[in-house]
C-alpha cells in the first residue's frame, strides 16, 4: 500500500499536536509528572555542569595566575659552576623576544618571629626594579609602600603572615636562618631583624603567610652567597610557549644552565586539577542521562495512551513521518527546555558565585570554600565558551536521542494495531 502524500515535515498541525500531549489532562496526569521530572532533572544537570566547569576552570586559572604570577614560567640554574655572572646572564636572557623580565633571586628557609608569634618563611632576595615589575605583588600593596627597596628601606611581607606574628608597617620581624656564622663551635643560626616597609594581599593564602621580600644585596649577605644569586626566574609574555623560549633562553646564556618550566614545577597539581574535573563532568552527566532515560519511559507510555489519536491521524492521511515528527518534537521540547532553562540558571549563578558563597557561609554558619584549605580568598567562576557549547550539545544530544524509539514506535502502528494498542 502506497504511502499517503501529506504535509511538508514540521508543519504546524505537527507542532500544534506536539505542544497539546505536552498539556495532560487529568487522566494522564503520571504522565506529566514524567515529563515535569525529565525537564527538572535536565535543567539540574546542565546548571549543575557548567556550574562546575565554570568554578573548575576558574579555579584553574586563578591558581595558574597567582603561581606564574610570583614564580616565573621559567627557571635557570646553574650548572657546573655558580651564578657569579649573573647579572650578564640576565641581561643577555632578559633581551631574548618574548621575555618580558629575567630576575636574579636569592631564596632561603628561615623561621619568622615576633613578640607573639612565629612561622617559617620563604625569603626571597630580589632587586627593587624586578620587584616593581612582578604586579601580583607590587600592584597588592595594602599597606605601606615599596619606594626605596633597594636602599634598604625595608622587608615585604604577606598579609596572612602580618596577621599571624600581629605585626604591622613600621615594625621589626626576625629572620631565623639555621646556617650563619661558621665558628670554631660550629655553623651557628643567623638572627636579624628586618623593618618591614610593606604588606601585599597576593589573595593566594599559601602565598600571603609564606612570602617574605627581600632586598637582593641584604638576602646574599644574610644567606652567605656574596657575588652569586640561587637561580634567574624568567618571566615571558606567553607561558604556554615555552618550548620555543626554552631553546631561545639557552642559546642566549652562553654558558651551562639547568631549565626549569612551571609545567615541570607543577605537573602534579595541575595534572590532579584536570583528572578531578574531567571526572566531575562524567559523574554530573548521568543526571542529564538519567532525566534523559525518563523522557523515554514517559513518551513510551504517552504513545501507549494516544493510541486511538495515531489511528484517526493515521486514517485521515497522515504519514509515519508526520506521527514521528509529533512525538519527537513532544519529546525533543522538554529536552530543548530543560537545557535551555538549565543554562540560564547556571549563568546566573556562575555570574554570582562570590555573594551566593557568602550568603550561604552567613545561613549555615559555616566558613564555605575556605582560604586555609583552597589557597584562594573568593570562590572563582569562569565560563568557557567551548564547554558551555559542549554541555549544551551534550544535554541536547541525549533529549534527542531518547525520542528516537518512541517515537519510531508510534510511527510504526498502523491504524488497526493502534486501536488494538488503545
């Protein structure tokens, strides 16, 4: 038997039955319950996606910023002999293309302490001029300023650390360093005390209570390294090649260097942050897959329900596409729905991230993302085009997808079998 001629696809009759089986009567009220769960868990799993794809790749990035910006993206060592002509070495690293600072430091452990407290430390040695350059610390000056830093006008300290040893601008911190002095008793510790000049706010809690800024002259006195520097950080304008940096800084040396990039300083983590969000994308998929199962199990028995409307459809010259086309757009509409409502919900929330982490550390009475635990002071959100892309394909893929069975199988009852099927 010759299939009847009907309408052009997604004609408006097709559109019109679509959007009426979406509004069930009282008699297929299960069924709209299916339906209602479908588009909410739709809508949960796509907000709750690009929610965490949104805090994962602005937590990456702000942990990427705050570690480049402090340490550089390349660091030099010496080899075979020590950094005595380090500043040559700088010059000529510093005027390679693509190198926007090459800055000599001398870095050591010492312990930190005040009338009140103490805390080890990080001390870095580092010129006044590569200092001014480093903005993650010279454009964070809370307190206190970094002129005359050269001239030994002081120390910079971080916040967290001025507030754990309840010190401020103007006064005196000691710096315990356990190799000073060699005498005939031994390696004694070298004690001073340092005038601290300035307290920057990095937001890097690690970097705030651990980092202590030093003169680069007073840090070679007081770590005994006279006419040498420990390593050149390099800092360049595009961290991401510095395989081609690489070559350029080790032929410009012209001596023997060993090369440390941030990649290489920082697999572990960062390797860790990219395994823990690829896994959170796959465990926050099965809501989206979940919901899209129940648009399956809820059309199936919407066919089963209208199976007396398909054999008058049928009878009346309707084709097998123009009744596949009414259930899939049946199907596909909560699916388009619940996505659409779900990436508008995820937006707003991603564009509120901080005030809702406030308000809801203020209703639980609890410290919500804290800074001692996650290195940052604020909860970062960061939305990526390509992801949210992704996930909205992803969601719309599955709706999709999940209205192919049933709505092939009410495509396939012939006007007899669908009265029986009634």
């Amino acid at each position: 038997m010759r299939e009847p001629t009907g309408t052009h696809p997604f004609a408006p009759f097709e559109w019109m039955l679509s959007l009426r089986y979406l509004r069930a009567r009282r008699k297929e009220g299960f069924i709209s319950v299916i339906a209602t769960f479908s588009f909410f868990g739709i809508t949960l799993g796509v907000m709750t996606l690009i929610v965490v794809m949104a805090v994962m790749n602005g937590f990456r990035q702000e942990l990427l910023e705050k570690i480049l910006g402090l340490n550089g993206h390349l660091l030099i060592q010496p080899l075979e002999s020590p950094l005595t002509d380090w500043q040559v070495v700088a010059d000529r690293v510093g005027n390679v293309p693509g190198v926007r600072l090459a800055a000599p430091i001398v870095e050591g452990q010492a312990l930190a302490s005040s009338p009140f407290n103490a805390s080890g430390v990080l001390v870095r040695g580092i010129r006044g001029g590569d200092l001014a350059k480093l903005s993650s610390v010279s454009s964070n000056i809370e307190f206190g300023t970094l002129d005359g830093f050269d001239q030994g006008q002081g120390i910079a300290i971080g916040k967290r650390l001025a507030e754990q040893l309840s010190l401020r601008v103007g006064d005196n911190l000691t710096l315990v360093a356990p190799r000073g002095a060699v005498t005939p008793m031994g390696t004694t510790p070298r004690i001073k005390a340092y005038k601290i000049a300035a307290i920057f706010v990095i937001g890097m809690s690690e970097y705030d209570a651990a980092f202590v800024f030093m003169p680069l002259p007073e840090a070679q006195a007081y770590f005994n390294r006279v006419g040498d520097v420990t390593a050149i950080e390099v800092y360049t304008d595009n961290p991401d090649r510095i395989d081609t940096y690489r070559k350029l800084i080790a032929d410009a040396a012209l001596r023997p260097i060993y090369m440390i990039d941030w990649r290489t300083r920082n697999a572990t983590f960062f390797g860790a942050l990219q395994v823990e969000r690829n896994v959170m994308f796959l465990i926050v998929t099965l809501i989206v897959l979940v919901a899209a199962l129940n648009i399956v199990s809820g059309l199936i028995m919407l066919v089963k329900d209208k199976g007396s409307d398909i054999a008058i459809l049928r009878t009346m010259g309707a084709t097998q596409g123009a009744i596949m086309r009414v259930f899939l757009i049946t199907g596909a509409s909560i699916g388009f729905g619940g996505t659409a409502f779900g990436v508008l919900l995820g937006t707003i929330i991603c564009r509120n991230a901080e005030p809702i982490r406030l308000f809801l550390s203020w209703l639980t009475n609890t410290n919500i993302f804290s800074p001692e635990l996650y290195f940052l002071s604020k909860l970062p959100a960061e939305m990526n085009a390509g992801e949210t892309t992704a996930v909205i394909v992803m969601a719309l893929g599955l709706s999709l997808l999940a209205t192919l069975y049933p709505s092939w199988r009410a495509a396939r009852l012939d006007p007899v079998d669908a009265l029986r099927y009634e």
